[in-house]
C-alpha cells in the first residue's frame, strides 16, 4: 500500500528497515514476557498476601481481576490507539504504564491500594499483549511468521513456566512486594530497546469509540462483579441481581451499539469468518476453565500440605513448563497439520488433565501423583498458545490484525476474569480456607467445573478449518471468511 497518513483507509504502513529475527523477537517478547509473569507471580503469591494483608477471599479475586478487568477493558481501544497513532508508540507507552503501576503494587500497604494499583498495571499491559503480536506479523516475512508466531508462543510459555518459581524465590527469600519491583529495571531497559529496535507500523485511521469502551467495561466489570459476590451475598440478593441483570443489559447494548456504529471499537464483521468465532471461543473456554483453576490450584501446596512459595512453585514446574517446549514446536508444525487438530487436542489434554487433578486432590495426596496429570495439562496449554494466535492471524485481513489481535485477547481475559469468579465462587460454596480439609472440600468441586468447560472448547474446536483451508488463506484465498 501507497496511502499517507492523511488517508482513512491506510492499512498497516510500516517503515521498511530490517532488523534481526532475534532483536525483534526480544523487543516483543520481553515485554510480553514481564507482563505474563506477573499474573502467575501474583496467584502463587497470594497465600502471603493474603496474611500479611489480612485479605480476604473476595480481595485475593480482586487482586487478580483487577488487572484482568482493567486489561480486557482497554485493549481494544489500545489496538485502536496502536492503528491510529503508531503501534510502536503505543506498545512503548503502555511498557512505561506497566512498569509505574509494578512500583505502586510494591508500595500499596493496604488490600485497597494494591487493588488499584494493579488496575492501573493492566491498563498498561493492554498496550503489551495484542501489540507485542502485531508488530511481530508486520516486522516479519510471511513465510516465517507461523514459526515466529510459534516462538512468541514459547516465550509466554516462558513466563508461565518461570511466574511460580520466580514468585515462589521472591517471596521466600526477600518479601511479596519484589515481586512488582522486580519489573521496574526490565520496564526501565525495555523502553529504548523497543524504540530503536522496531519500526513503527499503523492501520487504518480509526475514530476513537468511547461509547463502546464505556459499554463493554460496564457490563463485563457488573457481571463479574455480581459472580464474585454471589456466593457470599447471595445469589437473589439484590445487589448481585442488579450486577448480573445490568451487565447483561450493558452488554446487550453493546452489542448494538457496535452493529451501528461507524467506527466500532469491535467491528462484528471479525465475526463473520467461522475460524475467528470458533477460535474466540476456545480461548473463552480455555481461559475460564484452565485459569479459574490455577487460581485455586497454585495455593493448594501452601495452604493445604503447608510447603512455601517457592517449594510450591518448584512442584508445579512440570506443568508451566511445558507450555515453553509445545509451544514452538506446535508453531513450526501448525502450517503442516493445521490448527484444528492442535487446538482440539490441547483442550482435550488440558480439560483431562484438570479432571485427573480433581480426582487425585486430597489432604494428604502425594506429590507424585500430580506429576503426570501437570504435564499432560502443560502440553494441553501449549497445544493452544501458538495455534490460536495463528488462526486469529489468519482469519483476518492485514488491516484488520491489530483489531483481531486486541479482539481475542480481551475475550481470553474477560475468560480469566470470569474463571476466577465462576470458580472461586464454586469453592466458596463448598468449602473456605479454614482448615486444609476445607480448601479442599472447596477445590475438587470448582476444578471439575474447570474441566467441564475446557472441554466445551474442546467440542467447539472441530468447527475450525482444516489445514487446506489454512493453506488456501496463505495464498489469498478467502478460505477462512466464512
């Protein structure tokens, strides 16, 4: 494309001026990497937390739904921004919002001020995650994006894998604040490596769509709102009603809103394509399913067979590293066999892998026995990664990624959010963190709901196009419109 700025139809400009594969991937990848391992940092931390704090259950869901929430929210108008004013300009503005915010959560004396803190963080990330991908697809050559794609994929795999231990070492060895701190000196150092190291790429001329914005946090921040309070309150109550009636009402109206207007801040039309639809829903499910239960499971160690941040940590490597191994392998063999047969079998894995755990879980159950059930669900996690980003990419056209990419990640976070809720809410409902037998009466329950909603994905994800349709896609044709 020829267009200048001042067009409205420019589509994805960029400044042709090669760099290495590997500094590319680096100004991606850490900061996508630092934003990763905060949120497992976070929940494997939460025990400590929760005692120096004197926090609460519904504080320990806000303290990771508040970055969640404040995530999904902003990152469609985050991708907006990135098309409109420079996707580089954005990433590095939202890399220095991230890194502020980590210093506020470090400071934060009370279960309020880390709440707010950490929505500001994921303001801040919302800029990271869907620009980190996009900027990627435009800095490399289309024969080498799937495997590029692929070792993205390893380096959140990366975070995954490293959150527990790295949070575990930190907070044994120094305090739970070194967890936030520990970001300033990467977000410090990322910021003019980023700059110097991508070019900077634009998408179409969008209008800002405040409407929307205010719409789609509104009701998503009611609804999860009213799940987490519904146990406690009660789910007739009329608070939780009015949370859950009127998130619904926003979200319906969204809905509308987004149909009519002009400039959408989620253009409808994504959805059109089969693949872009399906694959979002895998990633709702998916995220629901495997993150509500990490919630949970991450403090088992902790809170019911008495181990330590880090040795907790350190037990559940077999199941966060995986993910950094499958992952790249699943992005190099993706054009070969297609994303169907990946992402399906990631969720069977992962939704069998949860139900393995609910079954074994008891107060005295031994280490041992979770080690096979971990890796399957790690694998199962990888097998998803790579795949889903890949079929986001695919199925929309290259003026579109920057919308699509910010599309499927606040999906995946609005399923992080809601997963802590549904689940936590599970537990809540059958057990609390009294005594070790009543954490876990509370957590076989929730994980096999888990397992029952990953394995919704699962279905959903033979709706997927076959691997000649990819191929088709790559040589432009419309195979995955539809």
């Amino acid at each position: 494309m020829t267009e200048t700025l001042g067009t409205s139809t420019l589509a994805s400009k960029v400044v042709d001026k090669q760099r290495p594969l590997a500094a590319i991937l680096a100004a991606v990848g850490i900061p996508m990497f630092m934003a990763t391992l905060d949120n497992l940092v976070v929940t494997f931390a939460l025990p400590v937390i929760r005692t120096e704090m004197h926090a609460t259950l519904t504080d320990l869901q806000w303290f990771v739904n508040a970055y969640t929430l404040s995530f999904a929210s902003m990152l469609l108008t985050a991708s907006a921004l990135g098309d409109r004013l420079g996707r580089r300009r954005v990433f590095v503005a939202g890399i220095a919002l991230f890194t502020a915010a980590s210093a506020a959560c470090a400071l934060a004396t009370e279960p309020w001020m880390l709440i707010a803190a950490r929505a500001v963080q994921g303001f801040g990330g919302a800029a990271v995650m869907p620009l980190s991908l996009t900027l990627l697809s435009a800095a490399v050559p289309e024969k080498m994006r799937s495997a590029a794609i692929g070792i993205w994929g390893g380096i959140t795999g990366l975070g995954v894998a490293l959150g527990p231990v790295i949070g575990g070492a930190v907070v044994s060895g120094l305090s739970w604040q070194w967890i936030f701190w520990i970001n300033v000196p990467i977000g410090i150092a990322a910021v003019p490596f980023v700059a110097r190291t991508l070019n900077e790429s634009f998408g179409g001329t969008k209008k800002l769509d405040p409407v929307g914005l205010v719409l789609s946090a509104g009701g998503v921040l009611a609804v999860v709102w009213g799940v987490i309070h519904g146990s406690g309150d009660g789910w007739t109550s009329t608070k939780v009603l009015a949370g859950l009636i009127g998130g619904a009402v926003l979200l319906a109206g969204f809905v509308v809103w987004e149909n009519r207007s002009a400039d959408p801040m989620l253009p409808l039309r994504l959805f059109r394509s089969r693949s872009f639809a399906a694959v979002n829903v895998v990633l709702f499910t998916f995220s629901v399913g495997a993150f509500g239960s990490i919630f949970l499971l991450a403090q088992y160690f902790q809170v019911v067979q008495g181990y330590s941040p880090l040795q907790s940590g350190i037990r559940t490597l077999p199941w966060t590293m995986a993910p950094m191994v499958v992952a790249p392998l699943a992005g190099l063999i993706v054009d070969r066999v297609g994303v169907r047969p990946l992402i399906a079998l990631g969720q069977v894995f992962l939704s069998g892998a949860l139900l393995w755990m609910a079954l074994i879980t008891s107060v005295d159950a031994s280490y041992g026995t979770f080690v096979l059930p971990f890796v399957l669900g790690g694998v199962g996690m990888g097998l998803t990664f790579a795949p889903t980003a890949t079929a986001v990419m695919a199925s929309a056209a290259p003026a579109d990624q920057g919308m699509a990419s910010g599309t499927n990640n606040t999906i995946r976070e609005v399923g992080v959010a809601m997963g802590v809720a549904i689940l936590a809410s599970v537990f809540a409902s059958y057990g609390s963190y009294l005594s070790p037998e009543t954490y876990v009466d509370g957590l076989i329950p929730a994980v096999k709901v888990g397992a029952g909603i990953v394995a919704i994905g699962a279905l959903v994800a033979l709706l997927l196009p076959s691997r000649r349709q990819v191929a088709e896609s790559s040589t432009g044709a419309p195979a995955l419109a539809h």
